[in-house]
C-alpha cells in the first residue's frame, strides 16, 4: 500500500467530510483508479466507509486514529 497516498485521502477526507472517488483523484491530482484502489484497501482496513449511495467516502473513527498516529510519528 502507498502509505503517502493512504495519507494523503485520509487528510483529504478530513478536510471536506466526505468526497467521491473522482473528487478526491481532483483534489490530489492522482488517476482515479489509483485513487479507487486505494480506497478500496483503506475500506478493508476499515479506515474510510462509503457516505452516500453516490459513493461518496468519508473517515471512520478509526482512520481519525490513524491520521492522528501518523501525526505523531512524524509520517
């Protein structure tokens, strides 16, 4: 897993609250697939679940968790 990009989504989505696949591959000038990809490991780590019947993502508490370690470990 691409631990920057893993990062970045999940500060992308902390920002905005909650982003489809395309509006967070915008926001971060990445394809969309390996935008989706990645969202698709985060989901199976638990981290972000799908808001909206539109797919839209936003953070669980435990991708909070996980943006907040990163933060303290300098990541």
């Amino acid at each position: 897993m691409d631990g920057s990009l893993e990062r970045e989504i999940l500060e992308v989505l902390a920002a905005h609250g909650q982003l489809s696949v395309p509006g967070i591959a915008d926001a971060l000038d990445r394809h969309p697939v390996t935008v989706d990809r990645q969202c698709y490991d985060l989901q199976t780590d638990g981290h972000i679940v799908i808001a909206t019947s539109g797919g839209a993502y936003k953070l669980t508490e435990e991708g909070r968790s996980r943006l907040e370690r990163s933060d303290d470990e300098g990541v």
